[in-house]
C-alpha cells in the first residue's frame, strides 16, 4: 500500500505541466478568453442568486412568524444593577446587543423595572431617573453615557 500512496502523490490533478501557451493560435486564445469570462460570470450570477435566495426566505420566515426579526438594544440597568441573565445569557449593563425582538422586550421590562425600584429605594420622583445622561456615541459607534447619581 505505502508505494500505492507514493504514486498517488507524484500523478494526478495535483501535478501540472508547464506548458508553452504561446503555441495556442491568438484566435483560440479569444475564444478562451470568453470562455473563461462566460464561467466567472455564471458562477458570480449563481452566487449572487443564493444570496438573495437566502435573504428572502428568511425575510418569509419573519413575516410568516417562524423567525423573530432581530432588535438592537442598548442596556441602560439602574446603577445597583451590573447585569440580567435570560435563558443562560448574561447581558450586561452598558452594552449594544443585538438580540430576538422578544428577548428586546423582556430586556426593556427589566430595565424599566430596575429604573422603578431605584426611585423606591431612592425616594424620589420616577422622572429623575429619565433625565439625559450625557449620552454619547463614540468612534467605534459605542455609546457612552454617564448614569445620574443622587
């Protein structure tokens, strides 16, 4: 079997001759030329038509209710509150995420609920806690923002 292996190795596709090419006629060369440019355009066509094939269906999938469309959510917990946890995913607090349009609204009941037990617990009105926050967008199209403490 090893000398079965060794002439698999030295013939086959993996050995290309050089091969003089100015001996095709130009005429032929053309031809080959279109051919090659008929090739490229076939398979860029065919890529391109899975691609779209791809972003229908799943455009079908979330009109239809099989898929949830995604949401981007920035995470704004009270201050007592570094993270939530949800199905085993830790998401934390100060983050952009990009999640399931249902775990985006539990996300948003957590943080409203967060928000509501700090003005409990502080003693003041629900409205200071929604005042801006200097809230910046950065470079990297992070958001900055500094949380109001009383």
């Amino acid at each position: 079997m090893a000398t079965d292996d060794k002439k698999k190795a030295t013939t086959g596709p993996q050995m290309k001759a050089v091969v003089d090419t100015s001996i095709v006629d130009p005429k032929r060369m053309e031809e080959l030329r279109t051919l090659a440019k008929t090739k490229v355009d076939k398979e860029r066509k065919t890529a391109a038509e899975a691609q779209l094939l791809e972003q229908f269906t799943k455009e079908e999938r979330q009109v239809g209710g099989l898929d949830e469309e995604l949401v981007t959510i920035f995470l704004d917990f009270a201050p007592y509150c570094d993270r939530a946890m949800i199905d085993g995913v830790i998401y934390f607090n100060g983050q952009t995420k990009t999640v399931r349009a249902s775990v985006a609204d539990v996300l948003n009941e957590m943080m409203s609920m967060t928000w509501k037990h700090q003005s409990e617990i502080d003693g003041k009105s629900e409205n200071f806690y929604r005042k801006s926050r200097s809230q910046r967008v950065t470079a990297d199209g992070g958001v900055t923002s500094h949380i109001l403490r009383a």
